[in-house]
C-alpha cells in the first residue's frame, strides 16, 4: 500500500489578496495498493482529483498542478517500466467531452467548470503518458455523477466525471467495464455510481 503518489502537490490556502495563510499540506487523495502477485498483479490507483471551484480559483490551479505532476509520476514509472500493469481510477472531476455532460451550453455559460480547456488538457495529459482510457465504452449509462438537487437524475441530467485509465500492459486484459446506474436509486445513494472494470487473469 503507498499514500501519496511521487510529487504529489499540497495545497496552501490564501487569503483574497493571494498572501499565502498556511505551508503546502499534501490532502489525502491518492492511494495505491498491489494486488496479486506475479504475472496476474495489478497495481490500482484510488485518485480523488482537486475539484476546482470556480476558473481561477486557487483550487483550480491546484487541480491542474495535481494532474500535472500525476502524469510526471506516471510518465516516470512507465518510462522505467513499459510493461507495468498500472490502473488508475476514481472521481477525475473532469468531463472530457461535450456528451460527458447533459448540456454542455450549461457548463460553458453557467458552472464553467469541468469542461475547460485547461481541465480537458491536464487530462488528456495522462492519456499522452501511456495510459488509455479503458472505460470510454462502458455498458449500463452514459454518466456516472448526478447531483442531489434540481431532480438532476430523475431528469437524466448528469455528468461523465468517474473513468479508469491503464497502462497498455493492463489494457490489454481488460474485457469490459459497467456503469452501475441502479447504484443512485433509493434513499441514501451516493451521487457517484460504481464504474465496474473487470480484467482476464
């Protein structure tokens, strides 16, 4: 198990004036574990990737570092090992492409967020490091984030933000993956739903 991936970046906080108010703390939102042993192990990535506020936000900029120096780790461990069975997953706080979204007007004009070149750039960077992303044409629905309010999933209106990216080695293995929709009914849900990958030995 290892917390924290190689240059993981912390953020400081700032006052409205940009004076910094606290040192650079490292939050708690990468987390990997090796599973298996010998040729069927995978080395799996939980990631919770900054989300970023509002454009400009200091959070934001924190987003885009936090992926930027993810794809320096990344691009490092492949480097020295092309084959390494790497899987990285989790809530991306990104949405690719304008159908991630139920109405890309929406975010561009409304939320500006998610959908920003810079966001869509930092994480086209991973896929540029070696990684593919191996849930493009899961079964099940076409998003996996629907917020609690404004009836955003009775009416459908949610956001593809959760994917798993892998290193070649593990994409070849990979056999398919689900969106788990029924995950977001009933009282108690999370706004999130399971991404399902499954892999052959």
């Amino acid at each position: 198990v290892q917390v924290g991936f190689p240059g993981q970046p912390g953020f400081s906080k700032v006052d409205d004036d940009g004076a910094l108010l606290s040192a650079p703390t490292v939050e708690a939102r990468a987390l990997g574990a090796r599973l298996g042993s010998g040729p069927a192990a995978v080395n799996v990535w939980s990631l919770y990737i900054p989300n970023g506020r509002a454009y400009g936000d200091p959070h934001f900029h924190y987003k885009l570092e936090f992926l930027g120096a993810l794809r320096a780790a990344v691009s490092a461990r492949l480097g020295e090992e092309p084959e390494y069975p790497l899987l990285l997953a989790g809530d991306w706080n990104v949405a690719p492409r304008d159908t991630d979204v139920w109405d890309i007007d929406y975010f561009r004009n409304d939320v500006g967020m998610y959908v920003t070149a810079e966001e869509r750039g930092a994480l086209a960077g991973l896929l540029e490091a070696g990684l593919a992303d191996i849930t493009r044409a899961a079964e099940g629905a076409d998003y996996t984030f629907w917020d609690y309010q404004r009836l955003r999933f009775p009416k459908n209106h949610g956001m593809r933000i959760d994917f798993g990216f892998a290193s070649a080695a593990l994409a070849a293995r990979h056999t398919r993956s689900i969106i788990d929709r029924d995950e977001r009914k009933g009282k108690g849900a999370s706004d999130h739903v399971p991404v399902i990958m499954e892999f052959a030995a």
